[in-house]
C-alpha cells in the first residue's frame, strides 16, 4: 500500500514538472508576459497575493459562497432524489424540472441571478442551480439499482418501509452519491468564482480575478487560477477523507 502511494506521488510530481516546463518553454516562444506569463513571474504573483490584506477575506467569502450553495444542492438534492427514487410520480413530475436546470447556460442562469439577487449572493444561486442535478440525478439512480431481488425478498419478509430504506436503499445510494459529492465540489468552486466574476461581490476571488484582468496583469489571472487549482483540490481531498472515516 505504501509503494503504491509513493507510485501516486512520483507521478504525480513527474506530471507537474513535464506541466512546469512547457508552460516555462511556451512562455520564452511568445515572449510576452501580458499573453503567457512565466512560471517565475506567477509564483511571485501568488506570494504578493498570499501576503496582501484581501487574500484571506477573498478566501473566506468565495469559500462561504461555495459551501453554503455546495450544502443546499447536497440537502435538497438527496432530499428529492430520494423521493424520485422511491416513487414515480415524484420522479416524472421533477424531470422537467431537472432537464431545465441542466439546459439553461451557466452564462443565462449568472446573468438571471444577478437580476434576481444582490451581488453577494447571486453566486450561491448560481452554484445551486448548477450542483443540484449532479447531485440528484446520482441519489436517483443509486435508489433505482438496487437489485430488485433483495427489494422482493424484503417485501416476503414483510420488512417494515423505513428498515428498507436505511439497509438497503442508503448503502446503494451512499456509493453514487460520494463520488457525485467529490466532482461536484471542485465544479461548484469555479461555477462560483465564474459568478463573482460578472457579480462582482465586494471582497471575493472572483473580484480579484476581474481586478487583474482590468490591469492587464495576466500573471495575476494565472496566479489565482493556480490558487484556487489549489483550493479545489483541498476541498475533494478533505470529502475523501471524510468518506474513509
């Protein structure tokens, strides 16, 4: 198990490295930092922004945002998916519903939120909206591969609705829905920032991008789009974590 992790980790350092140098060899062919910046200019981007006032506060609301949109899509969406997984009506009644939410543009749905919300929380909406279907659609079909065996054996033994759904139904459901929780957290992040991007909430990180792309500072953009690389992968790390324990 140990070598196995150690595998992992060299190729995972190998893949960064072969990743450093050709963004390091495109940069010196183009030969322009507002186009490509190099990998030096951007980490010393990223310590000035580490260590300027805005960085925590930036972090802090983005990743509130984040979470509290992140949260409602998980609550309500094994909420429902459950009802529509267990009872049929309820599903073909949500189908519209879900089959419109996961047609509408991600750009239509910011710009609607924006008409709707304020600019501090527009993005939670946005981050629902886009969240809540991944998240439903995979309660749904955890509840509906159950093997129709053990559903009927279940029934000859006259096991009570509850006991079915909490031994049978959530251990079937659960496998779907962590790894439909472990995508959907890195997307939601970038859903939000692409929100607070256009929103432009008062201290944010999508705020922070649009403020170095008005200065013309693309080593900014690239610096903040490694930290929230960074973040997103914090964020899917700790869901696994949890899933072990």
């Amino acid at each position: 198990m140990k070598n196995k992790n150690f595998r992992e980790l060299l190729y995972t350092m190998l893949s960064i490295i072969i990743l450093l140098i050709f963004w390091k060899v495109v940069s010196l062919i183009i030969d322009k930092e507002i186009l490509v910046p190099s990998p030096e200019k951007t980490f010393i981007e990223i310590i000035n922004i580490i260590q300027s006032a805005y960085f925590i506060p930036s972090l802090v609301n983005t990743l509130k945002r984040a979470l509290v949109g992140f949260i409602m899509a998980v609550g309500i969406g094994i909420f429902l998916g459950m009802m529509g997984g267990l009872f049929k009506p309820i599903y073909y009644l949500l189908r519209p519903i879900v089959l419109v939410n996961k047609a509408v543009p991600t750009m239509a749905m910011i710009l609607l939120a924006l008409i709707w919300l304020e600019s501090e929380k527009a993005p939670v909406l946005v981050g629902f909206v886009v969240i809540f279907p991944i998240i439903y659609e995979n309660v749904v079909q955890g509840i509906r591969n159950v093997d129709v065996k053990l559903i009927e054996m279940m029934k000859i033994y006259d096991v009570s609705r509850w006991d079915m759904i909490k031994e049978l139904y959530i251990p079937s459901m659960r496998t779907y829905l962590y790894g439909a929780m472990t995508a959907a957290m890195g997307l939601n992040l970038k859903i939000i920032i692409a929100a607070e991007v256009l929103s432009q909430p008062r201290i944010s990180m999508g705020t922070s991008f649009q403020i170095e792309k008005v200065n013309l500072n693309t080593a900014g953009v690239f610096a903040w789009s490694l930290i929230t690389i960074v973040l997103a992968g914090v964020l899917e790390q700790t869901l696994r974590i949890m899933r072990r324990n």
